[in-house]
C-alpha cells in the first residue's frame, strides 16, 4: 500500500503531505517491475487543479501498474489546517456531514464545480479502472497469495478473500452516488 497522494510536488507540500514525488514514483516503477501487489491512494482536487490538470495527471497514474487505486476528493476536515485554510480562502459548501466521505466535492474550488468533480471523479475511476482489468487485479491477489504461502489450490478462505477484495473495490469505486442538485 502506498500513498501516492499527488504526481506533482507543489501540490502534496501544499496540504503539509510529507512525500517526495519523485521517490514514490520510483517505487511505484521499482513495485512494478516486481510484479507486486499494490494498492495506491490519490487526491484530486487540489486548490491549484484543472479539468485539463487532473486528466493529465491521473492518465500518468493509470500507466502504472497499480491493482487497486483509491482515487479521493481533497477534503478538508474540521480541525485541521487544511480546514482552516480552505474555509477561509474558498468557503465550504457543503452541511451535510455524510457527504464529507472523500467522494464529494464540499468546498468551493477556485476552478471545478460540484458537478464537474463528480464527472472527474467517474472519469478518474474508468480510466484507473479499465474494463480490461477488471477481472486481472484479483487473480493477480490470488496467484500472488498462492505462491507465497506455497499452495496452488483454491479453497474456501481463498475465495472468500477474493470475494472480499472484488466487494471492497465496488463499495469504493463504483458505487458513486449522484451528486446534490445544488450547485
């Protein structure tokens, strides 16, 4: 699992992420020529974003063989600088706490609505998620798993992992909800 957070080094420093870009991009490249399983967590939405910028940067990611992405909205919890700043400088939009999931957009970014985000963030998950891997990304999990406990046969647990892995991904990436009509 590794936290990718952001391909450009401006952005990560601006939310106080204490990540150096060009490492995690050699670990991602150094994971991939391993063959090894990876989880990656990444934000979209940054102050400074565009419709053009997180296109861009997300068709970077998808060229990575990452087996699950978790791609969130930058959310601003209470209580932080992130908060503070965000409120101050943009405003928050959004009062009903259950849309503070990482998957709404709940403040008012300086360049992409409510509506435009959520259009992005479909975008980002069918372009991480190609249909084409669908299916790869949990036989990957298994053949991985087999090898190194030493059995290459399926069984219950191993399904039931699987299973739990294909859950998980849907709950997470498919299953976004409409956004508010208030724009």
């Amino acid at each position: 699992m590794i936290g990718i957070e952001g391909l450009r080094q401006e952005q990560v420093d601006s939310v106080s992420k204490n990540i150096d870009v060009d490492r995690t991009v050699d670990v991602l490249r150094r994971l991939q020529e391993k063959h090894a399983f990876i989880i990656g967590n990444y934000m979209i939405g940054f102050e400074t974003d565009t419709e053009e910028d997180i296109k861009k940067y997300i068709s970077i990611l998808s060229d990575f063989s990452i087996d699950i992405t978790q791609i969130c909205i930058l959310t601003p919890f209470p209580k932080t600088p992130l908060w503070d700043h965000i409120k101050s400088n943009y405003g928050l939009i959004e009062n009903e706490w259950s849309k503070w999931d990482t998957k709404h957009l709940v403040w008012n970014h300086p360049n992409i609505s409510q509506q435009k985000m959520h259009d992005l963030l479909r975008w980002c998950f069918k372009t991480a998620y190609p249909k084409s891997r669908f299916f790869q990304t949990p036989l990957k999990f298994y053949k991985l798993h087999s090898q190194r406990k030493g059995f290459h046969g399926i069984g219950f647990s191993k399904i039931k992992t699987i299973g739990k892995i294909f859950k998980d991904f849907c709950i997470s990436n498919l299953t976004l909800e409409e956004p508010p009509n208030k724009i």
